[in-house]
C-alpha cells in the first residue's frame, strides 16, 4: 500500500489568551478541563484589565481542504483539549499570558476518497505514523463512517505557549503583539460580569485560513 500522508496540522500557537444578557450564546465551555465542543459566546467586547485564570476550552474550528482525484474536500475541524493558565491585562496596554494545552483534530474523508485506500488502510497508517518519535501526536486512528467515508482522529500533545507584550482593542477584536515577534494575533471577545471568552480568528497551516465554528477558543474567570 501506498502511505498515505495523514496530513496532521498543528495549531496555530495561542501566543495570547487567544454574557448571557448580551449577544452571546449559552454555551461555557463544559467546565474545567472541557472537550471543546461546547459553543463559545459570540464576540462581544468589554473591559479586558485585570487578572483572569482560564478554565476550559470551548467551539471547534473548521474548514476544508482539496484532495487530489477527488470532487469533495476533507473536511477538518480542531478543538482544544484540556486547557488551564493565567492572563493578565494591565492599564497601560501591557499583558502576559501562561497557559498549558493540549488539541484534538478531526479528519474526515469523503466517500471513495481517497481513490483506492480503504478505512482500514487509513486507521493503519494514522496508527503507524502516531508511533514514529518525531509524528507530533500522542495518539492517531481512524473509523468508517455509517454513510460512508472516514473519520481520523488525532491527539496533540500537551503543548505551553503564552507570553508577553502589547495590545490594543477595536470593538470585540483583542489584537496582541508578543515582544521579540514582528507578526500579531487577533482574537474575538466577549467580557459578562466575571467571565470571558476569547476566539483566535485565524490560523493554520498556511497562515490564513478562516477559522469557522466558533473556535477552538477557551473561558476565562477574573480573579479578585
């Protein structure tokens, strides 16, 4: 059989913490340590200062990618793991953030795609590639799915990112420029009383693909 790439793609690094009355869903996150597929609250702004402690994950990203011989695309969609941290905002424009995490990704393969490779064949090589020291993942399989096609899922390692900077804000957009880095991150955001959300708005292997979905993003408490 011919190995078949599992296409695995990293997410992108959340170098910063990436209301129910307001225009926000209902979703929180599941609690501490969530599975990411509770909807996160729609962006809508408020006063970010002070010193927040992430409690769990929240949405799943989504988008498409082309596969050669095949009319439909692969359809992949990321969601965090387990996440914890701490971000502080301060009056002067300066934050630091600290946070560990960790990523699940789906893949799933469209009927008869890709030509001539089996389910089977998939959960083998997704298995095989997981085991290699340097593939990046904790675990990796794959299932057939009741109408057809393939499922492969992956399991990132528990990763740490954060860091330390500047940041501005327009409306619901936190824009942050991490100290030593030339590039920015953007994240949607939404503060209700105590709480808040906050949604990467682009990521991925190319640097500009649009997530969809509503995440992955997290939940954040302030603390007194």
């Amino acid at each position: 059989m011919k190995r078949v790439a599992f296409g695995l793609i990293a997410l992108a690094a959340l170098c910063g913490c990436n209301s129910s009355d307001n225009n926000a869903s209902t979703g929180t996150g599941g609690g501490a340590g969530g599975s990411g597929e509770a909807p996160c609250w729609a962006p809508c702004g408020g006063d970010i200062v002070g010193k927040w402690r992430i409690v769990s994950s929240c949405g799943s990203s989504s988008y498409q990618m082309t596969i050669p011989n095949c009319t439909d695309p692969l359809d992949v969609r990321q969601a965090l793991g387990p996440i914890t941290g701490t971000a502080e905002y301060r009056a002067d424009g300066t934050y630091t953030v600290s946070m560990t995490y960790s990523a699940t990704m789906r893949q799933t393969y469209p009927p008869g795609c890709p030509p001539s490779v089996t389910c089977d064949q998939l959960n083998q090589s997704a298995q095989q590639g997981a085991a290699s020291p340097d593939s990046g993942v904790t675990s990796a399989s794959c299932a057939a799915e009741a109408l057809g096609g393939c499922t492969c899922t992956s399991v990132l390692p528990q990763q740490t990112g954060g860091g330390s900077g500047t940041y501005s804000i327009a409306v619901d957009v936190l824009t942050l420029q991490r100290t030593g880095s030339t590039s920015q991150s953007q994240i949607s955001y939404c503060v209700f009383g105590n709480q808040m959300s906050q949604i990467p708005l682009s990521a991925g292997p190319d640097g500009g693909v649009t997530f969809a979905g509503g995440g992955p993003g997290y939940l954040l408490e302030k603390l007194p």
